[in-house]
C-alpha cells in the first residue's frame, strides 16, 4: 500500500547521488527503494546517518551495472545480497530481496525474492519495514506508519516468531524502544523477550557487547536497563554484579557520560572485574584501558572537593578518565551535598580541563644540574609533580626551578 510523499522525503530524493542510484536499478522489470532506518528517521525528523536501499536485482547485476556507470563498488555481503556503492566517498548499501527459508536462531538460510511485502515481513520490527520508491512514495506492509505515528515501537507478526528468527532482536527491542518509542513499552514483546532470554547464550560476546554498549547510549537508557535487569536480561549480558539504581543516578546527573562511564556505574569494577567485562562483553583494549584509568582515578577523588585530587587524576590518567571518575563520584552521594549537584560539576569539570598533561619537569633538568642517573631521578620528578599540583599548576619557570629545588633537597636528604 503506498502513501502519500512526506515533505521531509522530497528533500531527501534530491540528493543526485541518490537519483543516480534510482537511474541505474529502476527499469520496467527491476527497482530499488529506500529502506529501513532511512525512511524511519527522515519521518521521525530524525538525523539520517546511513542509507539503505532494497532492489529486486540479483547482487551481481547490480555490481555490472554500478561497474558500467564507473562507480565504485564493495561486495560487502554478496551471501545476504549486499552490495555497498561508493559515490564521491559516499556509501550506500544495496541489498536484494530475500524470503526467509530456514531460521536458526543467530543465522538463516534466505532466497533472493522479488517480493517487497515478504521482504518486508521478515524484518524485527513495524517501523523499520517501511520502504519509499525514487517519487517519494512510502510502502507500508506491516502498519509501521501508524507505529511511527504513535511513537511506538513492536515487533511485526508474533514476537516469538521473530525472536527465534534472531536472538539478537530481544536486546534491539529494547534500544529501539529507549531511542524511538514515547509511553510504556509493548508489553507484548517485553514478555516474548523475557519468555526467550536464554536464546541470548546463541549469541557471539561480541554481537551482545555491541548491542549492550548502544543500549547504554540511547535516549531511555535508564528505564530500559531497568526493564532489562527484572527481567533476567541483563544478567544473561554481563553475567556480573549490577547496580541499575546508580546507572539510574549517574545519567540523571551527567547525561553527557559515555558508553564506559555508564558502564563503571552499571557494574562498578574492580580491576579483576574489568578484565571479567573485556572478556565477557569483547571490549576493545582502548575501552577496557579506560575503564582502568577511572578505577584509578577515583581513587585520588577522596574526599571528592578537595581540587588537588581532582588535579592529580586528570594529570596522572588524563582528562577522559579524570572526569569519568568525577561524573560517578558525584552520583554516588545521591544528591544530598553540594558535590553532587549539577552546578558543582560542572565547576568542578572545568578544573579538571584546565589541568595540563604535559609536565614542566624532566629527568633533563637533573642531570643538568649534575645529578646522576638512577632511579632518583625519577622520584625527584615526581615530587616536583606533586608540588606542582598541588600549589595551583604555575606556568612560571621561576616556580619551577624552586619546586625542583625543594623536590632534590626532599629526595636526597
């Protein structure tokens, strides 16, 4: 059933990357649409990121004719019927048609159709089986205009159905509902979705840690993650210690928290536990570093208005982890001091950034003085570092020499 063209989408169809694309695909016997995220988001008046579009081509006919026309072309998926075409660096994902055969929960085995209400109908939910034609015309198989009228997120058919189809879909459930949905949750896929939890163990670590970290970052965050601990979900993903009520608290103060600082707060680590969420969620060793660094971070954060400590953490771990640590120090009081209010924050984060990362002292200026190598030269350094921080980071190289001075006296006295 096609519907009328949204406004929002016409200006989307003048991209001429995109009519090149509706050109060459489009003909008497063949065509290609929009698909999915695209056509959700421009009806949300929601940034579009990455465009999808459908066509009733086999993947290799799309990749002559793209060849044809000089453009670039990345067989990205040729099992699925994906291919990615590469116009003035701009990427867009073409995929053909495909019917479910045989579902096995992770993977399944698929046909390349013709047919865009079965395409449609094998996708996991009503708002993202919306597919629009190079007029702007909107084709909706499955009522997700009416979910997108009432900000509602479901899956299409039978929950389970669709489940089973991917254990994955249980932890999209919840993201899409945090990112797009206004009101409850359908209670219908929020039971399916606890009823087929245990599908979760058919999941990679990486597909789960993926999907939990985006879960951390949406809109709703602290509802869904809520949602998910009672029901026996979110143990299944981090199979360790949770606290949903300080996660609740840390984003109600610091909304602008990232992926691993809500996790800190989800999980609150120590540094065994750490390697437990790298191993158990496949965190890459930047993300797993830096939650080391908060842990040791916070440690220089007691008491939590003392500026010198604050000082010492953002120059020792850096200014990521220094105000990682500082957004969860304050959450944990619960609000009932002034350092854990917004506007102490917020004053308290701008020392922290103020704070340089290059130190003012070397093992050079020893030895220049005429002190000989050894493992004093280091201590005396860190001294002069600590005298530094703590009498207010001057960038006067006078104070400095006298630091130094005091630091030498300290070491070898």
């Amino acid at each position: 059933m096609t519907h009328p063209v949204p406004p929002a989408l016409r200006v989307l169809l003048d991209d001429p990357a995109l009519l090149k694309i509706f050109s060459l695909l489009n003909s008497a016997d063949h065509s290609v649409r929009l698909v999915g995220g695209v056509v959700r988001n421009v009806l949300m008046q929601r940034p579009v990121t990455d465009i999808d579009m459908a066509t009733t081509h086999l993947p290799e006919t799309v990749m002559e004719k793209a060849r044809q026309a000089g453009l670039k072309v990345v067989p990205t998926g040729l099992a699925h019927g994906t291919v990615t075409l590469v116009i003035e660096g701009r990427s867009f994902e073409v995929t053909t048609l495909r019917e479910d055969i045989e579902t096995h929960g992770r993977h399944a085995t698929v046909r390349f159709g013709h047919d865009f209400k079965h395409d449609a109908l094998r996708r996991d939910f009503t708002i993202n089986a919306l597919y629009a034609d190079a007029d702007g015309h909107i084709y909706d198989y499955a009522e997700g205009l009416e979910d997108i009228e009432g900000k509602h997120v479901r899956f299409i058919g039978e929950a389970r159905t669709r489940i089973t189809e991917d254990y994955l879909r249980i932890l999209r459930f919840f993201r899409f509902f945090s990112d797009y949905a206004e009101g409850p949750i359908d209670q219908a896929g929020l039971e399916a979705c606890i009823a087929m939890r245990d599908g979760l163990g058919q999941l990679s670590r990486e597909r789960i840690g993926s999907e939990l970290v985006k879960i951390l970052m949406s809109r709703r965050a602290h509802e869904v993650v809520q949602a998910m601990d009672k029901g026996g979900i979110l143990a299944l993903c981090l199979n360790h210690a949770r606290d949903p009520d300080a996660f609740e608290r840390l984003v109600q103060l610091a909304p602008e928290a990232d992926a691993m600082t809500r996790l800190y707060a989800l999980t609150n680590p120590d540094i065994e536990a750490v390697q437990a969420l790298r191993k158990g969620l496949r965190l890459s060793n930047q993300q797993s570093a830096l939650i080391e660094k908060i842990n040791r971070a916070l440690l220089l954060l007691d008491p939590l208005d003392d500026p010198v400590g604050r000082r010492h953490a953002a120059f020792r771990f850096g200014h990521e982890a220094a105000l990682a640590a500082l957004m969860l120090a304050a959450s944990r009081t619960g609000g009932d001091c002034k350092q854990g209010t917004r506007h102490w924050l917020d004053e308290a984060s701008a020392d922290i950034r103020q704070v340089p990362l290059k130190s003012p002292f070397t093992g050079q200026h020893l030895l220049a003085r005429g002190l000989q190598s050894g493992p004093q030269i280091g201590a005396i350094v860190g001294e002069a570092e600590r005298l530094w921080i703590e009498e207010g980071l001057s960038g006067d190289p006078t104070i400095h020499n006298s630091q130094l001075e005091r630091a030498v006296k300290h070491i070898l006295d």
